[in-house]
C-alpha cells in the first residue's frame, strides 16, 4: 500500500462490505487510495467502484482502472453524483471520516500540531472558509461553542476569550503564533492532548464535517438497495455518536418512529453491537488506528 496513507482496519471494511464479485461500490473517501485499491481487487470485470474525494493530492493515486470512476466531490452529494454516474442503487458504500497521515504530514495544510504553518486546515482547498478565518474574525460566543462542542475542550470560555484579546496586537497567522496567544491557557501537564483537542475543533468547524456527515448518512437510505451494506469509520466520540444513532435508529436525535401499529421504522439493522476497533498488532503497526471504531450496518 501506498506510504500516503495505510489503510485502517481494512480486511474488517472488506469483510463488513461482503463485497460480490460483480456489485457496485461507493467510497466516499478515497484519500490514498488503499481501501478502493482492495475493493478493486475483489470486484471482476462487471463490477463497479466510484470514489469521492475533493482533495488535489487525492488524484494522484487514482489507479488506471476503467473500473473505477472518480468523482471530485464532497461526499455530501453521494445522492446526486451516484446518479449523474448511472449507480442510482448501490450495494455497500464506505466511509473513513479520518484526516489522511499525508494531510498531517504536510506542513503548509496547518492540521497538525507539529509542524509551523499558515493556520488552514481546509479538506478542498478552494474552500472560503480557513482555520485564520475563524481564529480571526469569529465571536467570543461562536469560539466558546465550536471549542466546548466539537473539541470537548474544558476551559473552552477563557481561550476563547484569550484569542479576541490578542486580536489587536496582531492578527493570528501561524500555527506558532497561535500556540503562543493560548500559552497561557494551555495545561502544561498535558500540552499535545489539549492541543489536538482544539485542532480538532477548528478543523470540524472548516470543513463542516458533522453537518457533511449527517447529509451524507441520511442519503445512504435511498442509494443503497435493500441487504446493501453501510461500513463507517470515525476517529473521535462526536462523529461516532452520529453513525450510533443514526444506525439504530434512522436519525440523529429523539426515540425510533413507529408506524401506525406501534412497529419500528428504520432504515438500518447493526451488524456489530458495538464498534470494531483495530487489534493491538495493527496499532502497533499504524499509530492512526489507535482511535478507530468501525460500525456496520445492513439496508433493511
């Protein structure tokens, strides 16, 4: 596989696609191209993949495969590009809602809190919206909620404070200067954890990524056929709370609906109670499976 990206759990994706030899497939992201490159392999000459990806970097790795359609997009409008595709019903689609190891390696994407870097963070690089735009120019209030929502950040009120503060000395630009102007705030006994909490946070906010997911799961319902499989893999507690529930119960939030005699409606039967996550020798091997939770689900 390619050194962009290894793969997480990836003979538990294939098993849990229950791949036949002559279906179509959906990856809704495509990244390197690892888990496509394996569903490639198990699929004859009938059979049909399409992936989705808006990243530039992403097109480097599509494989010469007439197989195979690439689709530049945000997975959010699976419905409408499966159909522009002619794959109006499919029989699995997957989804690793990870950043891609490539993406964190890159300096000048601004994902990782290693490296210095223009403050970033867009999946689609044409995007509007960046990491400096919101560290810029949101409110107090709107960087207490995306802080104390998306990253589950403790003292979310004070470094939101402390950014709109410091925003009249200079405008924050690097991730440098922005460790620098939340210093104060940041725990010194857990300094890397703290940091990838706040990260996460702004890079949710960018991308959009719970709305994205929550657009995308509920369009799984109409593209896959019944007995079609649904395979997701999320990295942190908030997107994996949306596959839970959406899974047992066709939607986000509230109790199952019931028809008229009381019998519930939904779209979905879970395979797995609960989530697959990666064996110690694959952790071992690949530090970003460490968080993984891999759920399944069967179109009812």
């Amino acid at each position: 596989m390619s050194e962009y990206h290894v793969p997480v759990l990836l003979e538990e994706c294939m098993n849990g696609l229950a791949i036949k030899p002559d279906g179509v497939y959906v990856d809704v992201t495509f990244g390197s191209g690892g888990h496509s490159k394996a569903i490639l392999s198990r699929l004859n000459t009938q059979g049909r993949l399409l992936s989705f990806d808006q990243d530039e970097d992403a097109k480097r790795n599509i494989p010469n495969d007439d197989r195979l359609t690439f689709i530049d997009q945000n997975f959010r409008f699976l419905k409408n590009y499966c159909r522009l595709h002619s794959a109006r019903q499919v029989d699995g689609i997957l989804a690793d809602l990870g950043v891609s190891s490539h993406q964190f390696d890159q300096p000048e994407r601004g994902f990782s809190i290693r490296f210095n870097g223009d403050l970033d963070m867009r999946m689609n690089q044409t995007g509007s919206l960046s990491a400096k735009d919101v560290i810029n120019t949101y409110s107090e209030e709107e960087l207490h909620r995306i802080f104390g929502l998306y990253g589950e950040v403790k003292n979310a009120r004070s470094l939101a404070r402390l950014i709109v503060a410091s925003r009249p000395v200079r405008m924050i630009s690097t991730i440098d200067q922005f460790k620098e102007v939340i210093n104060p705030v940041t725990p010194k006994d857990r300094v890397s954890k703290y940091l990838a909490q706040v990260f996460q946070a702004i890079r949710i906010e960018v991308n959009q990524e719970l709305e994205v997911l929550q657009d995308f799961l509920k369009q799984t319902t109409d593209v896959l056929k019944p007995g079609g499989r649904l395979v997701v893999i999320s990295y942190h507690s908030l997107e994996d709370r949306i596959v839970k529930s959406f899974i047992a119960k066709g939607k986000f939030r509230g109790d199952v609906d019931k028809d008229f005699y009381g019998n519930e409606i939904k779209p979905f039967l879970a395979v797995n109670r609960k989530a697959i996550v990666a064996s110690d020798e694959e952790i071992a091997s690949n530090n970003r499976a460490r968080s993984a939770k891999l759920r399944i689900a069967v179109k009812l």
